[in-house]
C-alpha cells in the first residue's frame, strides 16, 4: 500500500474507523498504542487535562506518593474532570475542523475554473468526494456525470455506469474542474473533467437572460378581433360605471327623503302632543271668567284680640 495513490485514504479511513480516544480516571491503556502504562500530556501545557497530570506529578515530587486524605479527594474528582474534558475536546476538534474547512474554501475561490488531480476519497449515492494534492476535498455530484447513468455499489464503495459500466472507486486518481466555491454554503463542487460539462457563472447568467420566451404574430383578424374584444369590455366598464353613479345618486335622494320624512314626524308629533296636554286640563265653571291674579279674602276668621292686663270695670 506505500507509496500507492490511495494509501492517504486507506490510512485515512483505518483512523476514523478507531475508537474515538477519551480520557478517565482509571488505566485503561491506550486505544491504538496497547501499552499496558500510559498517559499523554503535553509540556507546555495546552489543555486542561495536561495541567490535571502536571499536578498529579507535582504532589509526589517531595515523597514520591500521595497521603492517604489526598488519594481519596483526587479519586473523588478525577471521574467527573475526565468526563468534561474528554466532551469538550470533542467540541474543540469540531471547531478546529470547521474553520480549516473554510479557509480552504476561501482559499480555493481564486482556482475556480482550473483543472486538479486527486483521489476519490469518498462514495456515495448522491456523488464521490475528490481529495486534491493539497488536502482540499469537494464533491462530484452525480448530476453531473453527463455520460451515463451511475448506481452506488455500496460492497465495492463504488459508483458504476449502467450502460458504459465505467466505474468510480474509492481510491481512483481522477482530474477534476472546479467549478464552485462557496463560503456561505460551506462546500467545494467539482466536476470530472472527460465526464463532465463546465459552465461558468456568467455563461449561465448570459444563458439564462438570452433565452426569452418566443412570441408568434399576429394575423390582421386576429388583431381585429383582439380591438373588438377591449372595445366591447370598456363599453361594458363604462355601462358598469355608470350604473353605480346611478345607484349612488338614488341612495342619496331616499336617504334626504327619509331625513324630511323624519323632520316632519317630530315637528306633527310635538304640535299633537301640545293639544293633547291643553285639552286634558279641566276648566272649573266658578272661576271661568275671573282675573288671573285675584284677590282671594282670607279663608280663616282673625281671632278677637284680647285686652291687655289691668281691672275689669265695673258696669255704673
């Protein structure tokens, strides 16, 4: 396999095909070393995990081991610690990988156009993905294998050609065109350069605006045809329009009948109403006739005044 095209990506695979290393707090040795002793840590320190082992190492320097009190508070942590290092150290190389895909992408967008050679590094349905020289991966969509059409033979990790039977494996060398890198999507599009057709962007731009939809004439009849017909649809607008005003003009016309209908009402139903109340009052025959503002006598007889004290005379 040294020295072969693929043996980046066989090498490759067999990595990712490992178990994932983490960290604990007991000896379990290492997952691809087999040692029966091991730990790693790196000076000067990088992570947490290296600082951890520093400690570890610092508190046996003056003894060379550990008191009793403090074994039993290190045991008590250290599960809990290699835990949450070993989850965040996951995320720190999602993120290491993430930004170097994209300085990739943005370093590629200057070879948009130009011709590379690479492995096929991955097979699927929708596609294979190219590896270039320089560690840079895109995807050959299947779309775009223009000769014929391909299946995905999952046993050979393969993508095989119906008719033509031309087959793309997993470590084939092929000559690729970039044709997209887009830093906003995150991706790299190639196509395979003898089974592939590249239109640049402003070719399909060019493509696209150059093709409008095709207008047949129009015959004489045709044409009168089309004036009688508007003619007739604004003389029936107008009739329409018409109507309406006619409409409005007698809505508003009832509406001031209705008003002085109204007015009319209040004003008889008021004079009624005075009538009725004047004919209700009834007329006394001893006072008809008699001033409105009568002198009428005292109905209580004054009382006889008293003399005021002294005797009595005597009759002579």
């Amino acid at each position: 396999m040294e020295g072969r095209p693929e043996e980046r990506i066989v090498s490759a695979v067999s990595l990712r095909s490992m178990q994932q290393a983490r960290y604990a707090d007991a000896n379990l040795g290492h997952f691809g070393l087999a040692a029966q002793y091991y730990t790693h840590f790196t000076s000067p320190i990088r992570r947490y995990p290296d600082l951890i082992v520093h400690r570890l190492l610092r508190e046996t320097f003056a003894t060379g081991s550990m008191s009793a009190k403090k074994q039993d508070y290190v045991r008590g942590i250290l599960p809990e610690i290699a835990t949450h290092t070993s989850l965040r150290e996951r995320v720190a190389v999602e993120a290491e990988r993430e930004t170097t895909e994209m300085k990739e992408i943005e370093y590629m967008t200057q070879f948009v156009g130009d011709t590379f050679t690479g492995v096929i590094s991955g097979v699927t349905a929708f596609g294979i993905f190219v590896e270039l020289e320089n560690g840079v991966e895109g995807l050959v969509h299947v779309s775009r294998m223009v000769n014929d059409y391909y299946e995905y033979v999952e046993e050979q990790y393969a993508l095989i050609g119906e008719r033509t039977r031309k087959s793309y494996q997993l470590g084939d060398e092929v000559e690729v065109v970039l044709v997209r890198a887009s830093v906003e999507e995150r991706n790299i599009d190639f196509i395979l350069k003898d089974n592939g057709v590249y239109v640049s962007d402003g070719q399909e731009k060019a493509k696209k605006g150059s093709s409008p939809k095709s207008v047949k004439a129009e015959k004489p009849a045709d044409k009168k045809k089309a004036s009688s017909k508007k003619k007739a649809a604004k003389k029936e607008v107008s009739k329409k329009e018409k109507s309406k005003k006619a409409a409005k003009k007698s809505d508003v016309k009832t509406e001031s009948k209705k008003a002085a209908k109204k007015s009319s009402e209040k004003k008889t139903s008021g004079t009624k109403e005075k009538t009725k109340r004047d004919s209700s009052r009834k007329v006394n025959p001893i006072l008809d006739g008699l001033p409105s503002k009568a002198v009428w006598p005292d109905p209580k007889p004054a009382a006889e005044k008293k003399p005021r004290g002294g005797r009595r005379k005597d009759k002579e």
